[in-house]
C-alpha cells in the first residue's frame, strides 16, 4: 500500500490571517487534520487505536515557511509517514502548488498505553504491507530548546479556554500557537514575516490553567517557553523570521 496521500485543497477564509494568507497556527492545524484524514487509510486511525486502549500524542513539530498561500489559492496538501522506530514516528508534510514547494513540515509522533501512561511499540502495532516514502524533506533534525527562563522576558499571560481543549481533554497542539502568536499586534507578525517553527510539547495543560509566555531573542528569531502555573514548561517554541 502506497503509504501517502495527496489532496488538493482551497486556502479559505477560516485559515487566513489578516494579510489573507494562511496564518502560521493554521498550518499547525492543517497539518494535524491531514494526519487524522491519512491514519486510517493505512490502519492506524484514532478509532483503531482506541480498541487497544491507546492514542497518538505529538512530541514536536517543524515547519519551513518558503510561501505562505493565500485565499483563496489552490494547493497540494501531502502526508506521508516514515518507517516507525521502536516508540516513535516521524510524518512529513507538504503544500505545494505546480512544482513550487510552499511549506514543508515535519512532525515526531508517539502512542501512548491509556493504562500505563507510557509510550508503546509502534513497530508491533504498524499493518504490514506499507509502502514509506524515504523523503524526509531535507528539514534536518529537532533543535533542543532550553527552558530556562532567566534570560528571558515575560510577554504574556494566557487562561486556557473550554475552546482549547481536543479530544483528549487538554490543550490542543495548535492552540498552543495560537496563543503564542496572539502575544503578538498584527503589525508586528507582519514584520516578523515568520520563515520556520519548532515547537517541543512537554506537558498537557487543561483548562481553567494559566500559560506564562516568555521571550528569549536568538540570532535569527526567538525562542519561547510557555510555563505553567507549577513552573513546568507546557510547550517550548523557536520561530525563525
């Protein structure tokens, strides 16, 4: 079995920022819904994993921004995941229109054992048969983000809302960014003109919980810790612009 898919989609108004391109907390989300469309079609959708008592979470996602779409454009949205190593899986993204690569990305996926609360093989559960694709897109590896604060500044507070919360009741990954980006005037995302994201998910938050969001400059961007309220880092997140 072929183990990509491949659709073509139109850059609506609900994906737009206000320069009427897709925002950057909506790629985040679009690349999560072609992960949720494309798991079932090769035997690992939430439903099936859920007969096994466990689910998919994400540990960090990477995006390389060489253009952004806008509305209402038509491009090619692909997915494909790589082989599985022993607990986890990197899944690889891609919109592109005719032969010009727009936005690539990549993401480390792991299944977590609803009973134990801990990762498990993903190589014994993967069907047999899959055909993976060997690009990796040439995005490299994930950068380690350091989660110390004392050189940074705090530009935000944020209360997680009921409209934060996924199916697994916590955060949602994308929300996350969209927070982040909401610490942010529009004049200044417009001058930020973000070229890549790393965001590394290091504890669930819920809701009713508070995000403090602090700011470290870096040579080509920022990095951000989101901390809760006990001290521990929710999500740490480099931005390349």
């Amino acid at each position: 079995m072929k183990c990509r898919m491949d659709k073509e989609i139109t850059i609506l108004t609900s994906l737009c920022d206000n320069t009427a391109h897709i925002s950057v907390p909506s790629i985040i989300s679009l690349f999560m819904d072609l992960a949720s469309e494309h798991a079932p079609k090769i035997g690992l959708g939430a439903e099936v994993l859920a007969e096994k008592d466990m689910f998919w979470i994400t540990v960090r996602t990477k995006i390389a921004i060489n253009k952004r779409p806008k509305m209402p454009e038509t491009v090619t949205a692909s997915t494909w995941p790589e082989a599985p190593g022993r607990i986890r899986c990197n899944r690889y993204y891609k919109l592109s229109r005719d032969s010009e690569d727009l936005v690539l990305g990549k993401t480390e996926w792991a299944i977590i054992d609803k009973n134990s609360g801990r990762p498990a093989r993903i190589s014994d559960i993967y069907p047999d048969g899959l055909d993976h694709i060997e690009d990796d897109l040439s995005l490299g590896s994930f950068s380690k983000i350091s989660e110390d604060i004392s050189t940074c500044e705090k530009i935000d507070s944020y209360f997680i809302r009921s409209t934060d919360i996924d199916l697994a009741q916590h955060m949602n990954n994308a929300a996350y960014i969209r927070a982040l980006f909401g610490a942010f005037s529009t004049k200044t995302l417009e001058k930020m003109e973000v070229k890549g994201l790393e965001v590394n998910f290091r504890a669930p938050c819920y809701e009713g919980e508070s995000l403090d969001i602090y700011k470290r400059k870096t040579e080509d961007g920022a990095e951000f810790i989101m901390l809760k309220e006990d001290g521990k880092a929710a999500a740490t997140v480099k931005i390349e612009y």
